[in-house]
C-alpha cells in the first residue's frame, strides 16, 4: 500500500526516501536481513520501503535513519535551495561558463543528500560522471531510473539530455538523439525560462557534432550539426546559432570540400561580424585561407593570409607557398625568413629551407619532411604540409626514394578518408 497524503509522505517522496536508504545500506554494507532486523521491521517491509511501496511511520523510518547513521532532513528548504543551484547550473552550462559545474559540486552537499532534495544531489552526481567519463555511469543511471516518479519535468529531461550526450560519447549516435528527443518532451518547471527549453538540446547535439568530427564521421556530424542549429534558431540563440555555421565550415575543410568549405566561412564571417562575434572570425579565416590554399587560389589564399594578425607558423607557411607559386619570390623570400624566426616545428622548417635550396638540398629535406609525416602516421598539420606536393608535382621531378615516401602517404591518406 502507496504512502498518502494523510500520513504526511506522498508516493514521490516515498520513492525519495526509498532510493536514499537502498543506496546508504548498499554503502554501509548492510544486507537487507541484517538492516531490517537492527531497525525492528521485517524483511519484506525494508524490502518495500526501498521500493518506495510501503507505509511506514516517521517513527519507524527514523529506526532505519539510526541504524543507517543517516541524518535525514525533512525540511522543504533545501529543496528550494537544490532546484535553484540546478537551474544556476543549466543557465552557466547553457552559457558555457567554466563555473558550471561549481553548481553540481555544491550539489553534492550531505545535506542535500539526506533531504528530500536527494534527486537533485544523485542527477548532479550522474551529470558529473558523463562529463567526466567516470565508470560509476550505469548504477547512478539505475536508481534514477527507480526513482523515475519522484522526478519532476526538469529533472527527467536532464536526464534523458545528458545520457544521450553519454552515448553520443560512445558513438551510438541515433540512440542518443533519441534521449534528446525524449529529453525534449519532458516539461521545465516553472522556475526554468523557456528559452532553455530548445536551446539546451541544441548545445547537446551540438557537443555531439563535435564528437563525431573528431572521429571523422562525418555525416553524422554534419546531421547532428544542422539539428543543433535548427534547435538554437527556433529559442533564438543565434550566436550559439553561428558556432554551428562556423563549425560547419570546419568539417567540410575536414572532408576536403573546399568549396563548400570557401563558401561556408564566408557566410559564417559575414554572421560573426552581424552579430558582433570578433572571436569567430580569425579560425574562420584561417579555415578560408586553407580551403583556398588547396584549392591552388594562391591569390585568394594569400590575400586572406596577408590580413591575419598574429600570423602562426601555419599562416606563414600558407603565404610563402602561395606567393612562390604566384612567382613573387622576393615576398615569398620574407615570408620565409619570417617562419624561420618563429621557430617553427620540424616539418615546417624542411619545407621552408627546401623552398630555395639546390635540387639535391631541397631533396634531403624533402625526405626528411615525409619521413616526420609518416612517422606520426600523416596526422594533422603534417598532412596538409604535404597534401600540396602530391597534387602539384609530376612524379618524374623525384627520385625513387621520394616516390616511395609519397606512395606511403598517399596510401595512409586514402585509409584515412
């Protein structure tokens, strides 16, 4: 029989009280036997309990509270306080501030634990472990999952959002849009704005784009890009709105459609400087820079270069390239000395040094350069250094010992895509 108003404990925070005991029992190292017989209740009774099915005085609950150590606090307060540091935390999450978690950790509290605001302290407790990847995932998931009717819609959609944001970690990427979706169903309270309601889910699928780009799926990443950014255009968030259209643009460099990717980060600059997003703007340029580059519009690449301040070792190197194939050797010379300067890392310096070497020098450090690329299996900048060489160069220029370097780079290129 369900707990009732009448008894001052309703089935929700029967389902509290329950879930609380199982878990300090679990801890302390009680068995159930053991527990109900120290407390003066039988079996089945503790069994129901921590179901959340069986009703039981205060004066019997406090019997359990003594066995367990738990100082359990019934006041309503800390609820109040609880729901207000979650929703502190959605909002600075929402905002990306490095202070969200500050809020979950408060959370954490024993004295919300031991309250009524114990639901709040067990999903900040399960948020922490999926931004952190810890191990502990599946039992807190289990006994938020028993307590599913004292959640309230704030709570549930936290839930559903933020396991789906686990399993677009694990790349079970239609699985979690599910959760989204799911978590997008479940009302906001009252306390929560409603611009929270679409903008949050669109941050997760935007998080989840981003896992998928890192790993190279591409499509998915570019789906779940295209749905964080319907879901940020309907709440009006379109700064977080022109964060997709500038990741967007990167992820079409990544799939070497340079077109597209052109074409991309000149809507997304135009956007950034609409709304006033000066700190978009230089990855932007540097990602039309790229695209240009390897789409051998050394002119376009090379005005666009000129114009980037600091200049890195990238940049520099993008500009002493372009403006040696567009036969100003004395800008390219400067651009040179200038990436020399920087320090740059190895692969950089061989190209740099080769450029205007004697054919058996720039050899040698030819060969040095694609020995550094395959030594860290073509990642990265490695591999853009290189790209350029193996479409604009006819093999008869090189030795065998180049071409076969080039050959293995282009092999280990072909297996990346």
């Amino acid at each position: 029989m369900p707990f009732t108003e009448k008894d001052g404990i309703d089935p929700q925070q029967a389902k509290i009280i329950g879930a609380l005991i199982r878990k300090t029992k679990k801890e302390r190292g009680f068995s159930t036997e053991h527990l109900a017989a120290l407390s003066g209740i039988s079996q089945q009774s503790l069994s129901e309990i921590e179901r959340g099915k069986k009703k039981l005085s205060w004066h019997a609950l406090t019997a359990v509270f003594s066995t367990l150590s738990l100082s359990f606090n019934p006041s309503y307060s800390l609820i109040e306080q609880a729901r207000q540091l979650f929703s502190d935390f959605l909002y600075a999450y929402f905002a990306q501030k490095s202070e969200a978690e500050t809020f979950l950790l408060s959370l954490q509290n024993s004295e919300f634990k031991t309250s009524f605001a114990y639901p709040y302290s067990l999903l900040a407790e399960y948020i922490l472990a999926v931004l952190h990847g810890s191990a502990s995932l599946e039992e807190l998931e289990s006994n938020l999952k028993m307590m599913d009717s004292a959640l309230d819609g704030m709570q549930k959609k936290c839930f559903h959002l933020f396991k789906g944001l686990h399993l677009a970690q694990n790349h079970q990427l239609h699985e979690a849009f599910d959760q989204f979706e799911t978590g997008l169903e479940c009302a906001f309270t009252a306390k929560a704005a409603e611009d929270l309601k679409y903008g949050l889910v669109g941050l997760l699928f935007y998080q989840a784009s981003l896992i998928q780009g890192k790993t190279n799926d591409f499509t998915k990443a570019i789906f779940a890009n295209r749905k964080a950014k319907d879901y940020f255009d309907q709440s009006n968030h379109y700064r977080l709105s022109l964060q997709c259209e500038a990741q967007l643009s990167f992820l079409y460099t990544q799939m070497r459609q340079y077109q597209n990717a052109i074409k991309q980060s000149q809507r997304a600059l135009e956007l950034s400087d609409l709304l006033d997003q000066p700190t978009l703007k230089k990855p932007l340029q540097i990602n039309l820079c790229t695209a240009s580059f390897y789409l051998k519009d050394y002119a376009a690449c090379l005005k666009t270069a000129s114009a980037l301040f600091p200049q890195d070792a990238r940049i520099l190197y993008f500009m002493m390239i372009s403006a040696y194939k567009l036969h100003d050797k004395r800008q390219a010379k400067q651009t040179q000395r200038l990436l020399l300067e920087l320090e740059p890392p190895l692969y950089y310096r061989l190209w740099a040094q080769a450029l205007f070497s004697d054919s058996s020098t720039a050899l040698d450090l030819l060969e040095k350069a694609y020995q550094q690329a395959l030594l860290s299996e073509g990642e990265a900048e490695q591999v853009f250094i290189l790209e350029w060489i193996l479409q604009e160069n006819p093999q008869a220029l090189f030795p065998d010992r180049i071409l076969s370097y080039q050959n293995q780079l282009i092999r280990l290129l072909r297996s990346q895509k």
